[in-house]
C-alpha cells in the first residue's frame, strides 16, 4: 500500500501582488492565470507538494498545507 498525499494551496489575497511567478512556476498547473491576472487555485487535486509557489513567492502570500493522504489502491 502507498500514501498519496493531498495538498491544498492557500493564497493570501491580502498578501498578494499579482506578480505571477506562482502560476508560471507551478509544474502541475494547480495555480493557473485567473481574472485580472489573479491567482488561481484550479485543482488542488492536482498539487504534488513541490512548494516551488511558496517558496517563489516574493511576498510570502501561499502556504502548502498537508491536508491528508490517499491510499492509492484505492482510487
Ligand atoms: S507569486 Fe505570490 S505575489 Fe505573485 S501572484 Fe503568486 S501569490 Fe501573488
Ligand atoms: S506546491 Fe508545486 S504543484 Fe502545488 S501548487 Fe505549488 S508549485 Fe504547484
């Protein structure tokens, strides 16, 4: 049996200043380009944990959390 875990991508709207390094970096396209150039969380499904958001982000506006894990088996 192997874990799969499951993410879900916070942005801090408050934070956040539309620079778009978010959406540009993410591998899985989990953030994509929203309205008026916002971020956008499209699928959290799609989230690997790769953090390459949180840690890109020039003002510190997405937190990864670890929500939980999945037994692949049984998807
Ligand atoms: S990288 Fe950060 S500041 Fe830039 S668009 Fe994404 S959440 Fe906003
Ligand atoms: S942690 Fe990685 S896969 Fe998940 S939203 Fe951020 S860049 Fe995309």
């Amino acid at each position: 049996m192997k874990g799969k875990k499951i993410y879900e991508v916070q942005i801090n709207r408050d934070f956040c200043k539309i620079c778009g390094i978010c959406y540009w970096i993410c591998p899985t396209k989990t953030i994509v380009e929203g309205e008026f150039s916002k971020p956008k969380v499209e699928d959290n499904k799609r989230c690997i944990g790769c953090r390459m958001c949180e840690n890109s982000c020039p003002d510190f506006a997405i937190n990864i959390v670890e929500i939980g894990e999945v037994n692949e088996d049984e998807q």
